[in-house]
C-alpha cells in the first residue's frame, strides 16, 4: 500500500503554495482579548499554541492588556507574551484528522486512516516527547495547516508498567512523598512509595504525573 510522507518543513515558507493546494486554510484576526487556551496563532512569524491568557483591566482610560503563555509548536519553548486587549492576532483554524499507530520507520511513525485504511509517514518531530508512548493501535490525531502536518497528540492517560524502582516502604500508603522509577518505554516518572516494581501505573503523558495504579 502506498504511503504519503508527512513533514513539518515550515508551513510559512510555502504557505502561498499551501493556500494554493488547500483551497484556503482558515485564518482569522482576533483582538487580544478573544485568545483563549488551546488556540493556535501565527506570532513572530512563528506557529504558537496559547497555553494560557489572562487579561488585565486598564487604569482609567488606558486600555487593557492580556499577559498570554505561548507554546512554540515546532521547539516546544514557551514565551510570555503581552498583548493590548484591543492588538489584532492571527488565529489559525486547523484540521483535524485521526489515525492509528502501526510502527516506527526511522525518524518517522507509520500511522494508518482507519476508515480509508491510508497509509501516511510523520516525523517524529511532529509528535515531540509523546512519541515514546505509542503502542500498536493507539489513535494518534494529526493537525494540520493547510497540507503540513504542525501539532499531533495522543491519549492523555497510557497505562505502563514499571520496571525499576525502589521497594516499597514499609507504611508507604501514608507516605505522602515519592521516588523515581522507570517505565518500560524507558521514561523516568515519579511514583509514590507504595509502587513496586512490576506494577502497572497509569501516566499522564502531558506532565508525567503519576495518576493511580492500574488495576
């Protein structure tokens, strides 16, 4: 079965091609205030995730202004923004597309459309630091400006099992601390005391926190 490739090459390079191709991808001016968490926006001739916004009221006349968080989708680094409430911002409207994992094939992952049974190649880029937590089938979502794939994400909750950690502490259950143990896909987490080795956890892959033990 032919498989497409899928990089992120730099959407604003070609984004006049990728109109082209695309038929328009969506874009909309926004006042700084009308930013809210999850939005993606065109900054600094970079593609940014709002991580969070908070807006300030001015002192008497003075306009307002919204101290944003935003997340470089490409890199990962996160900036302090601040934008005058009344500052126009482009928002950009992305598509969503959900596929399955198969397998890796070098840099990239082998993901499969699960109703046209399309295969596509994504670099692992893409995906960033989520990218150690697929497992065959995991539904992976892909979104995408224009043709070019930028952000990707995966459950927010993977159950792992831990393959090396410290005993349990005797009266664990009341011990409100932790210790640091690795999970079979080689992540370091943080469990509580009462987690033994071989035990079954479930993760939260956005932070790494420890949620509860599988049961």
């Amino acid at each position: 079965m032919a498989k497409t490739s899928l990089r992120q090459d730099g959407w604003k390079q070609n984004r006049h091609l990728l109109k082209w191709l695309s038929g328009g991808w969506r874009e909309l001016k926004v006042s700084g205030i009308d930013l809210r968490a999850g939005n993606v926006v065109e900054h600094a001739g970079k593609v940014m995730q709002v991580v969070s916004s908070q807006y300030t009221q001015g002192m008497a006349r003075a306009v307002g202004h919204v101290q944003a968080e935003l997340k470089d989708i490409k890199t990962g680094n996160k900036v302090q923004q601040r934008f005058r409430s009344d500052e126009k911002v482009e928002r950009l409207s992305l598509e969503h597309k959900k596929y399955d994992y198969l397998y890796d094939e070098g840099s990239t992952v082998v993901l499969m459309d699960p109703e046209t049974f399309e295969q596509i190649n994504l670099d692992k880029e893409v995906l960033g630091n989520k990218a150690v937590f697929l497992v065959d089938s995991m539904p992976v979502t892909v979104m995408f400006i224009g043709s070019d794939p930028v952000m990707a994400a995966i459950p927010e909750k993977v159950t792992l099992q831990v393959m090396e950690t410290e005993p349990p502490m005797k009266h664990a259950q009341a011990n409100p601390g932790y210790k640091p143990a690795v999970l079979e896909n080689g992540v370091k987490v943080q469990v509580p005391h009462f987690v033994a080795t071989g035990n079954s956890i479930v993760i939260n892959t956005e932070d790494l926190t420890f949620q509860k033990r599988a049961k």
